[in-house]
C-alpha cells in the first residue's frame, strides 16, 4: 500500500511538474481537446446524429419479430349441470311400485348432483413474423433524409473543430496581450517611481518645484491602480485558460518578436471566396439542411400512392388442462400487406404545403449563408491589410516614442521640459509598446478567421503558429 502511494505520489508531482511549466499553444490545443466541455457535447451530438444514415437504411431491411404469451385462464359458465347418482336412479325407479310417489321422488331428488360449469386451463402462444417493405415512399425518403442528416453532422463537428482552435487560440492570446500590459504597466509604475525619487531629491536640494512632487506622486496612485487591473485581467485570463485545457497552468510561452507579418498567399480576394463558397463549414450545413427539407418534399409528394409490404408468420398455440379443449397446433401464413391513404382530414394536403414552404426557407437560409461568407471573406481579409500596415505603423510608433522619451529625458534634466512634459512621453511610449504588441496577437488571430472562414483551419495551422513562440 505505500508503494502504491508513493507512485501515485510521484505521477501526482510529475503531472504538477508539466502543467506548470511554461506551455506552448499546441500542448493547450490538445488539453482543451480533451477536456473543453463544449467539444465534448459536439463530439457526443455528431456521434448520434450520424447514426440516422444507419436509421434511415433500417426500414428499408427485412424486419424480423418474435412474440410469445402465455396465460392462465379460469372458465366458469353461467350454465350448471344435473348428475343422477346411481342410488338416485335407483330410487326413481322404485317410485315407479311406491304407493307414496311423490315422497318417493322427493328422496330421489335429494340424491342428484347439480354442479356448475367451471375449468382452469393454461395457454400459450408464440408468433413468428417476417416482413420486407416492398414499395414506400416514407422508407426511401428516411433513408435520403438519414444520409443528409449525417453530412450535416459531419459539416456541424467540423465547425466544433475549428471553434475549439478559436477559442483554444483567442483564449491563449489573451493571456499573452494581459501579460504584456501587466509588464508594461510595471515597468511604468517603476519609470514613475525612478522618477519620483528624483523629484522628490530635487525639492529637497532646492532645484525642483514642489508641485512637481504631487504631480508625482499622483501619476504613481494612478498607474498603481491600472498596474493592479492588468495583474487582475491577466489572472482571469489565466482562469479561463485553466478551465478551459483542465490543467493548472501557471504560464505560457511568449510570442517571438521576429514572426513575419505579411498578407496571406495568395492574395486573391476571388480565389479566398471560391474558397470559402466551396469549402466553409457553415454553407456544407445550410446545403445538408437544405436536402433535409428537399427529401420531405419528395416524401409528402408521393404521401398518396400504396404502401406495399410483404409478410410471413408462423404461429404455434398450446392449451394445457380443461376438458374439450383444442390440443396443440401451427400454422403458417404468407401474404401482401397493401395500404392505400385516401383520406386523413386534410392531413396529407397540409403535410405537402408546409414541407414546399420549409424547402423555400432552407433554399433562403443557403443562399443568406453563402452572401454572409462571402461578406465575411471580403472583411477578413480587408482587416488583415489593415494589421499587416497597422503593426509596421506601430513599430515605427514604438521606434518614434522611445527617441522622443530619450529626448524629453534629456531635456527634463536640463530644465527645458516640465515633469508632465516626461510623464506624458513615458505614457506615450509605453502605449506604443502595448500597442505594437497587441498588433501582433491581432494579425495572427486574423489569419485564422479568415481560414475558418475558407474552411482550411486545422490542427497543422496550430502547429505553424506554434513556431512562432519562443520555447524555454
């Protein structure tokens, strides 16, 4: 038993050792795959809608049944039933020499059995039966419908997928973007505290103003506070990646400064929509919906024509006990079983009409899907120019800020510029930096949009992205 729990102790430490360590992207993606609830229910909902193709086919198959009853039954009839005991018929016919006749056949009746009609016997009966659909329009459309249904369910899990490395993505870059803030702003506050220092050293030398020492002062309580919102952004951002991948992770690998920001090959606006027309996950399921009510419509059409079925039955019956009764017997039957719907109180009629209606909304629904894509396309990949110029117009920002603040330093020490003049560059600097860093997290989560929107995202782009953090 201590072996045990020092092993267990042991795996329980080696488990502790990797999640706490710092984690790629692809170590989060596969965790959250196979703990991510929402994955789960997908996954659990795909394997029982695929299983209609197999319902839809069963119909069509022979059917095969078996029955058995078996019963006790107690007979008891309203009718009764005289007996004449031998000594009773006897005495009748003595009667027949007895001067006292009628006293005679009085002693003669008290002799008579009068007994009603009751039995208990037993039953039982099995049946064996056969049936083949020969001609049902109900039964061929099942099986059409079963098999829409199932790439409908392949096309919805496919979304599930590619959802799960947004989410897995979206959530893993947030942690990157509150912890570049946090940094930031920690190196802000520190920059103000510096600078705090030496006011406060300037006032007390008699070079410096005393206003200077509040404008210090309060620039420090503010960062202070905005320091703290990141540490708490940055810990909720963390708790949601934790519950998400089911794993305690205490931190996660940064994004390498040199990743190549460039516009996605190739840059095509047309080829991206063809793309996405043919291969995006949502048209694949508005096209299977849309087959769905085509098959209804097929199915209600042709709601008026015989429904022909072929059967067979073997029955075997059995009565145990009683008098008079039946003794074992089987029997064999073939046949046609043909149903014809005449008239099911408009029924059919309406059935019809509102399939028609439902196959023009999924028609509708298809087409709003493809111009919603193809919208979506065109945005995408509209905002993904605008990141690629947006983030080398930060870097330049970022280059331009930390000049200006190393000349405002400069200047500040000489007494050209005011202590608000410094702490308004430092600002200005720091929020090039956050700037110049989310502008990094933006263009990547753009690229992967804009696959899912194509259809192309999957676990290898993981994989390509996954180069671009640095691994300790």
């Amino acid at each position: 038993m201590a072996k045990c729990l020092r092993f267990l102790s042991l795996l329980s430490l080696v488990f502790w050792a990797a999640a706490a360590c710092s984690s790629d992207l692809l170590q989060v993606y596969q965790w959250a795959k196979n703990h991510d609830l929402q994955y789960k229910a997908a996954q659990s909902r795909f394997e029982a809608d695929v299983l209609n193709k197999q319902l839809g086919l069963a119909r069509s198959l022979p059917q095969l049944s078996y029955n058995y009853r078996w019963m006790r039954n107690d007979y008891d009839s309203n009718q009764s039933t005289i007996n004449f005991t031998g000594q009773s018929v006897i005495k009748f016919r003595e009667c027949a020499n007895d001067p006292d006749v009628l006293g005679c056949l009085v002693q003669g009746l008290l002799g008579v059995e009068i007994k009603n009609a009751k039995s208990r016997f037993t039953s039982s009966e099995s049946n064996l039966t056969l049936t083949q659909v020969i001609f049902d329009p109900d039964v061929s459309s099942e099986r059409a419908i079963g098999r829409a249904i199932a790439i409908k369910a392949a096309a919805e899990m496919s979304i599930a997928e590619k959802s799960l490395i947004m989410r897995v993505l979206e959530a893993y870059l947030e942690v990157l973007r509150a912890a570049d803030d946090s940094q930031l702003a920690q190196q802000q506050l520190q920059s103000i505290a510096d600078q705090q220092k030496i006011t406060q050293r300037r006032f007390e030398l008699g070079v410096g103003k005393e206003t200077e020492v509040y404008d210090a002062q309060a620039a420090y309580d503010v960062q202070s506070m905005a320091y703290e919102a990141t540490r708490t952004r940055h810990y909720v951002a963390v708790y949601k990646l934790s519950q998400m991948t089911g794993v305690a992770i205490s931190e996660i690998q940064p994004l390498s400064e040199n990743i190549l920001v460039e516009m996605p090959e190739p840059y095509d606006m047309q080829s991206w929509v063809q793309q996405a027309l043919e291969h995006n996950d949502g048209i694949k399921v508005a096209e299977a919906t849309e087959r769905v009510a085509h098959y209804e419509v097929q199915k209600h059409k042709l709601n008026r024509l015989p429904r022909v079925m072929a059967a067979a039955n073997y029955n075997e019956r059995e009565l145990k006990g009683g008098q008079g009764f039946q003794p074992a017997s089987s029997s064999t039957a073939f046949g046609i079983d043909v149903r014809l719907p005449l008239y099911h109180g408009g029924a059919l009629y309406n059935a019809k009409k509102q399939a028609a209606y439902q196959e023009i909304e999924a028609q509708d629904t298809l087409s709003m899907q493809r111009e919603r894509v193809e919208t979506a396309v065109v945005s995408s990949l509209l905002l993904i120019k605008n990141e690629v110029e947006r983030y080398y117009a930060r870097r330049r920002a970022a280059e331009s800020a930390m000049r200006s603040l190393a000349i405002t330093q400069r200047s500040y020490e000489d007494g050209g510029s005011s202590l608000l003049d410094l702490f308004q560059v430092q600002k200005n600097y720091y929020e090039s930096r956050t700037h110049l860093a989310h502008a990094r997290y933006d263009y990547i989560q753009r690229m992967f949009e804009l696959k899912q929107l194509a259809g192309s995202l999957n676990v290898n782009d993981i994989r390509e992205v996954n180069a671009w953090f640095q691994h300790y």
